[in-house]
C-alpha cells in the first residue's frame, strides 16, 4: 500500500492510489481510519486493516485536483545525508537538518527570492523512520525500523552559505559578512524541502535497491542514480546517524548525491524554471511548480 496527505474538507486525510491518478480520501469523519501519519506508524497492522475495509465506501478523486500535504507531520525531523560527487565517486558525506518550515508537498509551490542566486535541486530517496532506536541495558542500540520511503526535492542554494559573498551566479545579501556561514538557510529556506505524494509502505515488499532517482526539469532529466550506487547500507547509515540525532518515529531522513554547481552546463538553475520534478521508480513522482518572487 502507498499513503500520502491531502486536505479534504478542511482538514488533513488520508490518500490512497487506486487507479494511475485518482486517490480515494480515508480518515474521514465516521470511516474509522486515522488521518495523521504518526498514528498510523504506531498501529500500522489495525491502520492497513482499517483502511481496507474503508476503501470499499471511500470517495475518488483525481490527483490533479488534490490538495497535497507534506506526507509527515511538521513536528517531524528532516535529516539529509548528501554525498560528494556522483554515486561512482562518492566519498564524503554531508549531514544538516532541514528547517520544518521547508517542508511543502506535491504540486504546493517552491518559491525563489532573487536575492538567493542559482537554485538548484538533489533528488533524494527520503525514509520515514518507523520507530525510534532503542538501548538496550548492554548499551547496544537495536535496528531502527523504517516504516517507508518517499521522495524527497532537497532544495539548496549555494550562495546563501556566504550570503556576504559577492557572486552574480551565486548570489549576494547585503550587509552580512562574507565569513558568516549561513547553512540554515540554503539548504533550510521556506519551501526548498517538497516531501511525497506517496509513502510506500512495508506491505508493498519494496526493495530500495532497485529503484533509480531522478530529477527532470524542462523535460531534462539532468540529475539520476540508482539507490543500489550509495556507499553505505540504508540501515547501517541511520544507525550511524542515530549515534548523534536521536530518530523518532516520523523522523525523515533523506539521501542524495551533490549536484555539481560549479559546472553551470551541467544542472538547472530551478531560479530559470517553472517546474521541477523527482522521480524515484517503483516510489511515487513528486512535481512542484517553482515561482520567482
């Protein structure tokens, strides 16, 4: 099963694929399903059942004509995890926390200050942290479960890490120092982090391994590797991480290769475009339209 967020007469429901592109809207009044991501991770075997039995009376609408919400909560962490260079190059890795202020959903729009320079976008295949990791008395931390995947637009712009920095391609803020390090900002902005539509769920048997990722803009897909290319194991990435960010169930945690910004020949401005758009095979496609403000 695939379940995304969508709000439905006024308040936030529960989406279900059911056809190419219509979903059916449970978690409503009187079905008896959940409608928040975090209960259903908490009870997802009564959840699945639940919503089984729901679909049968649930009202269908088209995708185009819902209106999409982030698939998690904004009380949900959002880690990233990107690597430097292509997946055969890979070697370091890079780990901020993305403001829950950047989190929009599908189709919601991606808004581009002038003021930040190039725009450019990771597509990442995020996690969803199932349940929180546990210690045990011998101190040894049991498996993190993850309770599904989904696409995640990792957003950045560059030249808001030295805003103070004179760069025309990269961009400049006025009045801040050229030394401050402003990380928060380019990779945290309102809007640089769309999540969804759809998380795939354990019942699905979906295998990361043999999906690929891809970013397409102006029907140029500029950006694609495959999950099977990562330098390490999904799990033994989130323990490492867990090490030092404690992962609560709803928790996102996403992982993406460096877009090379240096090389302008080579990615998409998203500042230039109306679109943007990740695919992740056998996940669902994620679609935000982009608006220069």
């Amino acid at each position: 099963m695939k379940i995304g967020c969508v709000r439905y007469e006024g308040d936030t429901r529960i989406a279900i694929p059911v056809a190419e592109d219509a979903v059916a809207i449970v978690g409503r009044s009187g079905d008896g399903c959940p409608n928040q991501v975090a209960e259903i991770i908490s009870d997802w075997p009564g959840a699945s059942f639940r919503f089984r039995e729901a679909l049968v009376h649930a009202p269908v609408i088209s995708m185009d004509k819902a209106d999409w919400l982030p698939p998690v909560t904004t009380r949900s962490r959002i880690t990233t995890v990107t690597f430097d260079g292509m997946a055969d190059q890979a070697a370091a890795a890079t780990i901020a926390i993305k403001a829950r202020s950047s989190l929009i959903g599908h189709r919601q729009t991606v808004r581009i200050k002038r003021i930040f320079g190039a725009v450019f976008s990771r597509p990442a295949l995020a996690v969803v942290i199932g349940s929180s990791a546990l210690t045990s008395s011998s101190a040894e931390k049991q498996p993190l479960s993850i309770f599904g995947y989904t696409a995640m637009n990792d957003i950045t712009a560059p030249g808001l890490r030295r805003a103070g920095r004179a760069n025309d391609f990269l961009g400049y803020i006025p009045k801040v120092s050229a030394d401050v390090d402003m990380l928060a900002m380019y990779n945290g902005t309102d809007t640089f982090g769309p999540l969804g539509p759809f998380i795939v769920l354990p019942d699905e048997n979906f295998e990361p391994d043999d999906s690929t990722v891809s970013c397409t803009t102006a029907g140029h897909t500029y950006a694609r590797w495959s999950v099977a290319k990562l330098p390490h194991s999904i799990p033994d990435m989130l323990t490492a991480i867990s090490d030092f960010i404690r992962l609560d169930p709803g928790d996102v945690v996403a992982f993406a290769f460096e877009t090379n910004a240096k090389n302008t020949d080579a990615v998409a401005d998203l500042a230039e475009l109306a679109e943007v758009a990740v695919d992740i095979s056998g996940v669902c496609s994620l679609q935000n339209p982009i608006e220069r403000c």
